[in-house]
C-alpha cells in the first residue's frame, strides 16, 4: 500500500508540471505593457493557467478572420451606419442674395474679424469667403452658404450692429477675455478666437490689435513662450519677404507686421507668424517689448 500511494503521489507530480512548462508569458514589446495587436488587449506576464480542455476553443487570431490551424474566413460585411433622420439646415442667405439681412450678416461677421470690409448688402465671393471660414472654425460644414445653424451661432457671438457698423463706418468688437496666463508680467496676449493682440501689463491692457494667423498647413503655434529676438527691419531668409517690427518668440514664428494683411485683410494668411496690419500700433508695441517678456497664444 505504501508503495502505491508513493507511485501516485509521482505521477500527480508530472502532471502539474506538465501543465506549468506548458504555459508561456509573451514580453511587452512596449514600456507600458500595452499589445498594439488588439486594441485594449495587454501582453503583461500572467499566472500560470491551468492545462486547457480535450477540445479547446481557439484564442481569436492576429490576422482577423484566421484562427490556429483553420483556413481563412471571409471578413463580415461592415454594418451600414443609421441614416440621419434629422433634415439639413435651411439655408437663409448664400452667394447672389441681397439686402438688410445680407448687411446685417456682414457686420456680424466684422464684430469677430471675419469680415474686413465696409457691409454692401450684397453676397457676393468675399461673404462667402468670410461665411466659410467662420464655418469651418466651428466644426460645422464649411458650405459658405448661411443657413439656420451658421446663423444661429453667429447670433450668440455677436450683438446687434449698429447703425455706423452697417454702414460701415466703425466696427464694435466683443470684449477681449484675457487668458489667465497673461494676467501677471509683460505679456503679448494673442487670442485666436478674437484674433486680437493685446498689449498686458501686470493685467492691465495697454493695447489691442487685429492680427491673422497661419494657414491650416503652416499653422501659428499655441502655448506659452518668450521674446528671444526682435528685428526692426527683418527680411524672412525663408520666403525673403518683408517682417518689420518683428519680435520672435518660437523658432521661425513672431508677431510682426504685414503689408499684405493690410491690404488683403483676412483673405490671406501668414505662414506661421502672427501678422499686424496697424503699423503705427505695432511700432508703438515694438519700441516697449523687450527680449524675455511673455507671448501666450491661446484660444
């Protein structure tokens, strides 16, 4: 009888260390133990698992539709996303349409800097322009076509114009909300939501401006930085274009005036550099900045 239990006891030995050599841990290739091969999935080190059945399930393979041992399956059919039930905006104004309305929608425009030019009451290319990229800041279809959604976003942002805005004689800006970040030191504050400049103090603002901004493909860089080099009568060695007044603040990006945002407005765009169509406004700001003071760009 001893010797039966002894030979027992042996070979329930074997058979846990079977199922132990069996298990095998695969290393992360990644720092954080993360399988990029499924999404989620993880290739951490586990506990050793126990032997699996007579008739195991496969573990669902790398290459979709292949599992150990087995010939290929054909992929599912993707699932067609629900249709819409929800109706396209109605559209109230777009290019060729005229009056109060059409002149009420370009002073609005004006209020926020999307449109750089005395209000006409007619829809013609520079609205449609001006429509687009108000259109396209906001995520919404860039059409250049007014309708109930473009217009009702453009109502929350804007007030009422005037009588001299639609006429064009003045333009009545929203407030400028300071980021908190230029409330303290020497600070050039440039919003791109009200793509203004301001001059700041020690939270005073001694100063505001229209700027413009790079293109979508070189687009002005956000964050904060610092003035390491001003230029009173800078040359771009990269596209040997004029930059007066320019104060660099990140690589080849600084805040400078343009000739070409005077005369063109917000139909052009800079190459990175937040432009400056006031000359005498950013001459004035040129001869108070110094190299270390503050340039946060931010939304």
């Amino acid at each position: 009888m001893p010797r039966t239990i002894a030979v027992r006891g042996t070979l329930a030995m074997l058979a846990v260390l079977a199922m132990v050599t069996g298990c095998t841990a695969q290393a992360a290739d990644r720092p954080d133990g993360r399988d990029d091969s499924r999404p989620g999935g993880s290739s951490a080190v586990s506990s050793p698992a126990p032997a699996p059945a007579a008739s195991p399930t496969p573990e669902p393979a790398d290459e979709p539709g292949r599992e150990p041992g087995h010939e290929p399956k054909a992929a599912p059919e993707p699932k067609k996303p629900p249709e819409s039930s929800a109706p396209p905006a109605d559209v109230l104004m777009s290019q060729g349409s005229q009056g109060a309305k059409v002149r009420e929608l370009q002073a609005r425009l004006a209020q926020i800097g999307w449109f750089d030019d005395t209000p006409t009451g007619f829809y013609g290319q520079v609205t449609v322009a001006a429509v687009r990229g108000f259109q396209g800041k906001r995520g919404l279809p860039a059409t250049g076509k007014t309708d109930t959604v473009t217009w009702r976003r453009l109502l929350a942002m804007t007030t009422e114009p005037t009588a001299g805005e639609l006429n064009g004689e003045a333009v009545r800006k929203p407030a400028v909300k300071l980021d908190a970040r230029c409330l303290t030191g020497r600070v050039m504050c440039v919003s791109k939501t009200t793509r203004t400049l301001s001059w700041v103090v020690d939270g005073t603002v001694r100063a505001t401006m229209d700027v413009r901004f790079g293109s979508e493909y070189t687009p002005t860089r956000e964050g904060s930085f610092s003035v390491f080099l001003t230029s009173r009568h800078h040359v771009s060695t990269l596209y040997d274009t004029p930059m007066p007044y320019a104060m660099f603040f990140s690589g080849g990006q600084a805040v400078h005036y343009s000739s070409d945002f005077a005369a063109r407005g917000y139909n052009g765009a800079s190459h990175g550099c937040v432009n400056v169509r006031d000359r005498a406004a950013i001459a004035a700001l040129f001869a108070e900045v110094r190299k270390g003071d503050k340039v946060v760009v931010h939304w």
